[in-house]
C-alpha cells in the first residue's frame, strides 16, 4: 500500500512537470524577458547611484580655490630686454673656511638702447670687479636659491649707482656655483 500512495499523490500533487504548464495570463517567455528588463533596470539604477554618492562625495571640501594662485613674478609679462655676457666671475667667500664661488652674469637693458650698450661696454671692468667684490663680501649660507632674488637685486642696485642712468633693468646668472674645498 505503500507505493499505491506515492503513486496517488504523485497524480494529484504534480501532474505534468515537463514544463507544457497551463496557458496563464502572460507567457512564460514574456515573464523571463521581462525579468531581466527588470535586473538591467535594477542594475542601472545601482550604478547611477553609487556614482551620484561618489561625485557627491569627491566634490566636498573647500571651493574657494582649486589650485594656488601664481606669484606676481610669473603674472607679470617680462620685457624683451637686450644682454650683456659679463662673463664668468670667480672669488672666494668671506667665511673662516671660504668657499669657492663661480658665478656667470648677464646684465639686461632695454633693446636698442646704444647709450646703456656703450656705457656697459666702457664699464665692463669695474662691473666685474665690483661683481667679485659683491660676491666675496658674502657668507656662503647667503649664497643659496632662497637668496638669489635678493642676490640679483642688490647686484643691479649696485651696477646701477656706477652708470650715470639706471640702464640695468635685470640681472640673470646662468650658472651659480658655491662649492668648498
């Protein structure tokens, strides 16, 4: 009897489980297209809004200045100005232990003006001993990048006063070596 059962129940409980089923109110087909419409959907909907939190996320902070404003010397537009090779100037610091400074200098003045050219030509020596003295009068801690606007400042103010016009109007090193030996 107990097969007869199983059999009994098998009858009433499934019936054709082949999968012909009974036609219902929408296909089959129609119900698993429409279910991965619905997980695309869903999957989209995911997607847009983790890159909605994360933007939302990423743009906090502060507003008031991407990026740090450039210095005033590099806003302002430099003049095109003619140079004078000075040549390379060798002296010694003032230290207890003195190092060694080579430095090569142009001098800058406005184009075409014959008079700064000629009066730079004519004081090309005292230009240069005076650039050694300048240099020799120095510490060697004075003598580093942190200095050398000021450096160049100081050494046009100087050539200046020598000229009967300020005709310098910048100072520029090629090289700036300080060394110890």
């Amino acid at each position: 009897m107990g097969d007869e059962e199983v059999f009994v129940d098998e009858e009433i409980g499934g019936g054709d489980a082949g999968g012909g089923g009974k036609p219902g109110f929408v296909p089959a087909a129609i119900l698993k297209i429409l279910k991965w419409v619905a997980l695309g959907l869903a999957a989209i909907i995911f997607i847009v809004t983790v890159v909605f939190i994360t933007v939302s996320v990423m743009t906090k902070g502060p507003k008031a200045e991407a990026y740090p404003s450039p210095s005033e010397a590099y806003q302002q537009v430099q003049p095109i100005l003619q140079w004078y090779d000075v040549g390379e100037i060798r002296t010694r610091t003032s230290d207890e232990n003195p190092a060694t400074v080579i430095v090569s200098i142009k001098l800058g003045y406005d184009m075409d003006n014959k008079n700064a050219q000629n009066e730079i030509n004519q004081r090309r020596e005292q230009i240069v001993d005076q650039t050694r003295y300048f240099f020799s009068r120095k510490l060697e801690a004075e003598l580093n990048a942190n200095y050398e606007p000021q450096l160049k400042n100081e050494l046009k103010e100087m050539i200046n006063k020598m000229m009967d016009k300020p005709y310098v109007k910048d100072v520029v090193f090629l090289s700036f070596n300080v060394m110890e030996f």
